[in-house]
C-alpha cells in the first residue's frame, strides 16, 4: 500500500515542523529513514516487553540488537520516574551523547515515558514516536505531551517535547488484544466529534472494516486523526484555549477512570465521557437528542461502556473538581454545537455547566 | 539604592520576556512582586541548607514557612535526580497544582536543580530565580539551562526551561565564604573579555571595591552580566552558535575541573581556561601577548589559579576530547580577536585550532 504523509508545523518554531508518515509494513525501514532524516545520530530504542513478543521489536532493528530498553511489565504501572531514570542512565552507560535519538516503539505509555527521557537526557534530543496501539496512532504519538505518574496523580511530571517524527504502521495493531483495540478508537470518534462530520459518517458506515483491522480504512482513521490534531496542536500547543477541545469527553471521562481505580481502559473511561459530554450539550440547550443517539450507537458498535452504573454522583463530581484542568475547582466542560462542532464562549472552549445539569446527567448515565 | 532592572525576550518566543530586577535589599519583597507579577500561584521556596543557615530563607519568607524544601547537603553532590523528584514529591503530596510557581534561592546548584524541577512538574511551571552567589548572578540564573548530574557526568540530564523573573539581590553574596566569592568572579571576566573592552577596564580599575564587595560595583557588574549574557541567549537560545561564545575559557576549563575530580572550583578551572583560551588566540596569531597578560594579571588579582601543574598533557587533550561540546572528537575553542571580540571563522564562533597549538598551550600553562 502507498504510504502517505501528514506534517505539523512545531509550535512556536515556525521554521520546524514534523513529518508523520503513515503506511503498512513501514517498520522496518524505519531505522534507515531515521538515518537519512537525522544523519550521524545514534539511535537508542525504548519499547516494551509486548512489542518484543510479538516480534515487532525484531521487525524493526533486527535480532540482537544492544541500544534497546524494554520496559517490563508493560503498561501503566512502569510510567513513572524510575523507569525514566533507567533509560536515561543506560544511555549514559553506553556512552550515549547529545547526538543521539530515540525510537519510542510501543503504546501510549512508552511513548509518554521514551518522549520524557529524550526531553531530559543532555538537555534534550530528538524523539521518533512509532506508535503501535489505536490510542497511540490516534492521539498521543502526535502532540509533544510527555510524562510519568507519581504515586498520587497521572501524568504529574513532564513536559512538552515534540517529536521529530512520527511512523504510523498501521499493521502493527493487529497484534492487539481485542478490548484495547476497540478501546482505542474511541479516541477516533471522538476526533470527528469534535471536527469533522463528514469523518463521523465515514466510521459510522465502515465500522466493520475498521473493527476487522482492514488496513484501507486504518490509514484513513490515521489521516483524519494526524490531520485533526495536528492543526488543533498547531494553532494551540500549549493547551491555552483551542486544545482543550480534545478534552471532548475526558472532563468524566478522566473522573469515572480514576474511580474505576483504572480497572477502565482509558477509552472505556472517554466513551462514558463522550455520551456524558453530548447530554449535557442536550441539557444545556445545543444539540438535539439524534446528536446523543448517534454518539451512543458508534460506541455501542464497539463494544464501549456508554454508563457509569455503580458509581456515586458525589464522588465523580468531586473527582471532577480536583481534576487538573479544573480551575478554582470547577470542572470544565467541552460541549458540542453539533457533530463536528465544539461550542465556544466568548471564544472559549471549555466552559462552565450548571451544577444541576451535570447532575442531571450523570443521573442519566445511572449514576446512584 | 535605586533598583534598576534588564529585560531578556525569551527566545523563540517574541511575545514572551522576563525582568531581571537588580538591587539591594530586594530579598524580602521578592513574594511580594512575584505574587503581583503571577496572581493567584502558590509559590513554593527550593533553597539549600547555607542559605537557611545565613538567615536569607527567612529574610525572604518569614520564619515557619512551611512550602519549602531544603537542599542538605547543599553543593554539587545534591544535583542529581533523586533530589529533583524529593522537590516534585513534596509539591505533589503539598497538593500543589499548575498554577504553582517555585522560587529558586540560592546558588548554581540551588538553581540548576529548582529549575529542573519547575520544568517537568505538571508539564512545566514558572521558576522565578533568586541567585545568591557571583556565580549564579553572573551566569547561571539567566540563560533557561537547568538539570542534574548522572554517575557518568555533569548536566547529564535537564531542559531548557526559562525563568519567568530573576531578582539579583547584590547584597546576598556578602555571607559567601572567600574563595567561592572571588571564584564566581570569574565569570564577570570572561563576560567582559568576549564582548566589552570598557567592562573589562572597570573590572581593572575597581578591582580593590569589588573585592570589598562594594554594593555599587556589584550592582553595576549585574547589569554588565545581565546584559551581555542576556543578549546572547536572546539570539540563539539553543547554543546552535553565537551562544558558544559563552564557553570561552571552558573548553580547558571543564576538562581541568573535571581531572582535579571536582577539588578546583567552576570558577578556578575557568580561570586557568581563560588564560589558555588567550595563549591560543595568541599563538595563532590573533592577539598580542599583552591580552593574556592582561587576563593573567587581573585573574591573579582574584587570586586565581593560572596555571596547571602537575596535570599531564596527554590527560587534558584525552579529557577535552570526550567533551559533550566535541563535535566528531575534535574539541573546539573560543578565541579572541581582541579583549571584547570573539575570533569567527565563516560565522562559527567554536573553532578548531591544530593539536600542536594546543600542545604547546598546554605546556606554557605548565601540564608536564
């Protein structure tokens, strides 16, 4: 299949931008295409334990290969600083220097601490994020978001350090389970919600493709993702206003997460969140019910929760109020005008919701 | 006496800049005008042990301030990563959020550290610097660089994160011991040597009252500092060139510091740089031999070591060699065309210069 391209101008620095190059099969050509883009650098790999297993590690610098650090066990439990410090100091074991880069080959999570590594090692080198999960390839490859847990929040330390690219195999992700994968194109509709009717449509009318892994309508999901992202980044890196509205669903979405004790795949959390975001933009006047019915039946094809039965109203909306995007501790909301469209005020994107609304809502969502 | 005040754009970023406040007496206003410059941030205090022991912690806060940490044992063996995340930790535990802001007073370290820590909580939250020795208020606290040493190196890792105030209180520096006083003089001499002829007389002709830690003369060496390194880190903030200037005298200077395992001060090594920068620079055939007699005699008046005895020739060019400024192996050095203007070959301001020069240099600085 051909590859395309998708490039993003790095924010305040008009003079740089980053190519995300999307495609099947790219893998492996990676390390050489690096090379070219990056000429004398040294290449140093930071994956996980289930990128080698599946071989994809191998598929792309072959067997045997030394400037590697697989984090193991996988997944959220080793985002934090130690594991970031590991990296790092094995570099500065092996001699690594400022002429260095790293290759981030994994999901959300090697991506967010390999980003972190390469922002704090000698100042900062170049990171190339290649992405293997759905969320990944939709959302946190592109972007610059870096960043650990601590023991009491997500993401509490990082920065922002923008990749210098971003490969896209979009064959990668048929090795993923089942639930994770269909998890991670929640991230995909919230993207058409937030910007793109016409993308809506397009996932509402090929969801089996899409669920069957058919590489055509992947490398499309990836465009439109790449594409919707990339301009919101572009015009507002540091996440001063027009950002936020990739917040779509995340305002309850993150609140029913940490209450699930993260036992809620992060998209799991964010398809509860969307059907919540899209109530409430019902309540407060913006939408119709279609709008809601629509959200409620694409996340319902993928197997998404769409209710939060079990949980207090109470704590999740305390949980809101303590999130870190809530300011003066009232949570902020991102509402829709319509399918593709966010509501602003006074052109601001994340707004304040009547208590009684969010109330109501969460109600609705089978909240006790 | 009347405060005056340098603005620094910050690079990169047009519509951003910051003051550095010059004055003495300043320290116990500094919540103050920082509360008045960021309204609404909880500040958090990183000082060290020193300066708690001088009273300037609580000339600053009041006594039973609570959001502060402590850096004990204070100095270069605190400046790893593991104090970072001790700072960061507490924050998180203290509750503290984005809209936080840490206060960094203290010296080199207190600073490099402080601003580390800024750069990555949270995805990054102002630092406002408060530099209490010559050295941090001549360098250090103006310029963005920050980080931490590994096992392997010095500065290993970090960011370029800049501070969003620096307040030089001249006063402050009066409780430093004698030779770390004089040693972050040095600094002032290599400022005035790469860009400011009349700087470098005033520093001949006031020598005695700076020495006596005269309030006038260390007002006007700031705003020298400031303004020269200020303008320097304005044009290329990312020392892909004009920045190196900066480095003139450390090319010999780190590789001494580093062989004499840390015992010479920042500000010896560089002195005795300093002099082999100019011996170079006169050897190739750029300046007379009365600017290195120039640089030795007003070196030697700090009571600053000029030369290298005992260290071996072959261990220094090994050292400097290995260097992370080495570009390919080849060290690289900043020479002068005259006191006040740095050598540029088609533009580069980090030159190579032959090994037998460099040889012969090291000899005349007495390496065996």
């Amino acid at each position: 299949m051909a590859h395309s391209s998708v490039t993003i101008r790095v924010p305040g620095e008009p003079e740089r931008g980053y190519e995300i190059r999307i495609g099947s099969g790219l893998l492996g050509s990676v390390p050489s295409d690096v090379a070219e883009m990056l000429p004398g650098m040294r290449q140093f790999v930071v994956t996980d334990v289930n990128l080698v297993n599946h071989g994809h590690l191998a598929a792309m610098v072959g067997e045997g290969t030394e400037d590697v650090y697989v984090i193991d066990p996988p997944g959220e439990n080793s985002k934090m600083l130690s594991t970031v410090e590991n990296i790092i100091s094995e570099m500065e074991q092996k001699r690594f220097g400022r002429d260095s880069v790293i290759l981030a080959l994994g999901g959300g999570v090697v991506g967010d601490i390999a980003g972190f590594a390469a922002a704090i090692f000698k100042r900062g080198i170049p990171c190339v994020q290649i992405p293997a999960t759905t969320v990944a390839q939709a959302d946190s490859a592109v972007g610059g978001k870096t960043g650990v847990d601590s023991e009491l929040s997500k993401n509490a330390y990082g920065t922002f350090h923008h990749p210098a690219a971003v490969f896209i195999d979009c064959s990668l992700v048929k090795t993923m389970d089942d639930v994770s994968y269909r998890a991670g194109l929640v991230e995909s509709v919230k993207h058409a919600m937030i910007a793109d009717p016409e993308y809506f449509r397009y996932i509402e009318s090929n969801i089996d493709m899409i669920l069957e892994r058919d590489e055509a309508a992947l490398h499309h999901l990836a465009e439109k993702n790449c594409g919707i992202k990339g301009r919101v980044v572009e015009e507002d890196p540091n996440e001063k206003n027009l950002r936020r509205i990739l917040n779509f669903g995340h305002t309850i979405g993150h609140a029913v997460e940490s209450l699930s004790g993260f036992d809620l795949l992060h998209g799991e959390a964010v398809s509860i969140g969307i059907v919540g975001a899209c109530r409430i933009s019902q309540e407060m006047g913006l939408v119709s019910a279609e709008v809601t019915e629509c959200a409620v039946e694409i996340l319902q094809r993928l197997d998404m929760p769409v209710t939060i039965t079990g949980l207090k109203k109470a704590s999740v909306m305390e949980t809101m109020k303590r999130d870190k995007k809530s300011i003066g501790g009232v949570p902020k909301f991102v509402v829709l005008d319509d399918i593709g469209t966010v509501h602003g005020v006074d052109g601001q994107y994340a707004v304040d919701v009547p208590a009684e609304i969010v109330e109501k809502v969460l109600s609705a969502l089978d909240a006790k």
